[in-house]
C-alpha cells in the first residue's frame, strides 16, 4: 500500500466517523423533537379537558340561573296577589 492509499482510507475514515457523529446528532434531535411532540399532545388533551369541564359548568350555572329565575318568578307573582288581597281586605269597611 502506497502513501496515498493510506491517506485515501484516512479521509474515508474521517468521513465515515463524521456521517457517524451527524447521525448520532439527528438521533439527539429526532428524541428532543418527540419529546416536545408528546409534551405537546399533553397540554392539548389538558386544555381540551378544562375547555370540557368550563363549558359543562358554565351549562349547569345557566340552569341554576334559569330555574332560580322560575322561582324568583313564582316568588313575584304570589307576592303580588297576597299584596292585593291584602289591599282588597284594607278598603273593605
């Protein structure tokens, strides 16, 4: 083997180890990238969940408000008839 081949399967060493090292690196990145994927997804699923959980409450609260409204209703429409009984009972000589 002359001087030349020597350096020929240096170079392709030094190119090989490289390709290795880049390699290595995209894996590097490749699980960062997961990771964040996954983390990602997570807080997806978390926001998708609290969206969920504030409507269903905000839906309950709207009919609270709506049957309380009923009774406040009732409420106002007793009030006004015992109010003229006791109107009808006052003027009565």
């Amino acid at each position: 083997m002359g001087m030349s081949d020597k350096d020929l399967l240096v170079v392709i060493s030094e190119m090989l180890r490289k390709q290795d090292q880049q390699a290595e690196k995209l894996d590097e990145h490749s699980a960062i990238l997961n990771h964040h994927t996954d983390l990602l997804k997570e807080t997806n699923e978390t926001l998708k969940n609290f969206m969920e959980v504030s409507i269903q409450q905000f839906q309950q609260q709207l009919t609270f408000n709506e049957r309380f409204m009923a009774q406040f209703e009732k409420q106002n429409k007793f009030n006004e008839l015992f109010l003229s009984k006791l109107d009808e009972i006052s003027k009565k000589p």
